[in-house]
C-alpha cells in the first residue's frame, strides 16, 4: 500500500461520510467524532498482539483521519 493508496482511502471515507452525515454543527460536536474514533481505534490497539485486527486498525485510522479532514473543512473555514 502506498501513501497514495492511503489518502485516497481516506478521501473515500471523506467523501462518503459527507454524503451520510450533515456537516459538524459546532466544534464540540466535530471533536466528539473524533474522540469516538480515537476510542474505537484505542479499544483495538490495546488488545493482546495476538487478538489485534490490522484491517480493523486501518479502517479506524481511516475513519479519525477523515473526520480531521472534515473538522478542518466544516468548522475551520472550508465551508464557512
């Protein structure tokens, strides 16, 4: 896998999020994203070496690093 590889996974879960879910209404709002994804992410990273899921990592990572993006665009001025 590429960098490439990577940000165009993360514009996917971007791009399929925006079309989901309203834009964030309020910092508070776009950082409790966040944080969920951070959590679910931390809930696999924590676990026994052995019980991980690389694919479930990935996917989490994907999901925090889109919303970032998302945070960026919908409160820090993309949008407004």
């Amino acid at each position: 896998m590429t960098k490439e590889d990577v940000l165009c996974m993360v514009k996917e879960e971007y791009e399929w999020a925006s079309i989901h879910f309203p834009p964030f209404n309020s910092p508070h709002e776009g950082y409790a994203v966040i944080l969920e994804e951070v959590r679910e992410l931390e809930r696999e990273v924590f676990k026994h070496p052995s019980e991980r899921d690389i694919k479930h990592m990935r996917a989490e990572a994907r999901q925090i690093a889109a919303m970032a993006v998302r945070f960026i665009y919908d409160i820090c001025g993309g949008e407004k």
